[in-house]
C-alpha cells in the first residue's frame, strides 16, 4: 500500500490478492437433496480476487482511521467435486466475476511505551481493527459433470465479511556512538 501525504491525512493506493478457499465433505455439505451422493464425498471452493485499492486515511493522536476499495475488480471462482468415491464423477465449475466491489473501513490506535534506557530503546503498542466487504454478483458460472461432459450455466453470488482485531508491540532500538564498529 502507498500512502501519499496531503493536509489532513494520506491518499493511499495499492493491490490485494485475496484467496478464500473450503473443503466440503459429504451429502450434508455438497447437495443436501442429492440421494446419490455418499458420505465419502468431497467438494472444495476456491475464490480468487485481485483487487486494486484506493482510499483515504487521517491521523490525529494516536488514533488512525481510514477507507479503502474499489467499485471493480477481476478474479475468479473454481468448485470441484468427486462423487460416488470414483475419480471419473469428477465435476468441475468456473466462472469469472461480474459486478464485484470491495470495502475495507480500518482503524489503529497507537500509543509510546515508557523505556528504562530511553535514549537506546524506543517502542509503541497499538490495538487494530478493520472490517471488511466482498460482493460479487450474478456471475455466470459454468458446471461440467463428468463422464457425461454435459455443462450447465448457473448465476453464482459470494458475499464475504470479515472483522479483525488484533495487537502489536514495535520495539526499536539504536547503539551508543561509540559502538559504530558494530
């Protein structure tokens, strides 16, 4: 992420790569109306998003807000499935994104940490939070059963949130001048 200082706060820009995957097992997971299916089963999801930011954050104390997104981005989504325990009832699907948006909301609150040696250590804890929105709708996606190789066009829709809250401690530290040989 780039940040670019204006009055008031920063003009960033940047890239993320986001990869969501998940395994599904068994008829409870992959069709729950499918009587065909076995307990064996497996599926697995993977969503792939490459998207570019832009946004703004501001500053002032020890607190920093800010928003990052973008009204489009490109990527993909893949779901396979093996059926009946036999590799040959492998059905595949892909499809790529059709009206996407992102939106991230971000905040961090930083403060000093008193040192015993304040002239060769320096540090700073800081509690974080950020939530963020994933929509991609009404995309085509296309499933494949095999051995039959008969496709279907279905309209796929993800929604994704997710919040985060964490901690950080930084650490920084210097030698006194008369240790430069080090």
């Amino acid at each position: 992420m780039y940040a670019h200082r204006v009055s008031g706060g920063w003009v960033l820009a940047g890239f993320r790569w986001d990869n969501w995957q998940t395994s599904l097992k068994g008829r409870e997971d992959i069709s729950p109306n499918n009587v065909v299916m076995l307990p064996t089963d497996t599926g697995a999801l993977t969503v792939n998003a490459y998207i570019p930011l832009v946004g703004v954050a501001s500053s002032c104390g020890g607190l920093t807000v800010g928003v990052v997104g973008f009204p489009w981005f490109a990527g993909d989504f893949k779901f396979e499935e093996v059926r009946n325990a036999r590799r040959f009832h492998y059905d595949s699907g892909s499809a790529k994104f059709d009206g996407p948006w992102f939106l991230e909301i971000f905040g961090d609150y930083g403060c000093p940490m008193p040192m015993a040696i304040p002239s060769m250590f320096e540090g700073t804890f800081s509690l974080f939070g950020k939530v963020n929105f994933m929509r991609i709708v009404n995309a085509d996606f296309t499933f494949t059963r095999r051995p039959t190789n008969v496709s279907d066009v279905y309209d796929f829709s993800f929604y994704r949130t997710m919040f985060v809250v964490g901690g950080k401690a930084t650490l920084n530290f210097s030698t006194p001048n008369g240790w430069g040989w080090l």
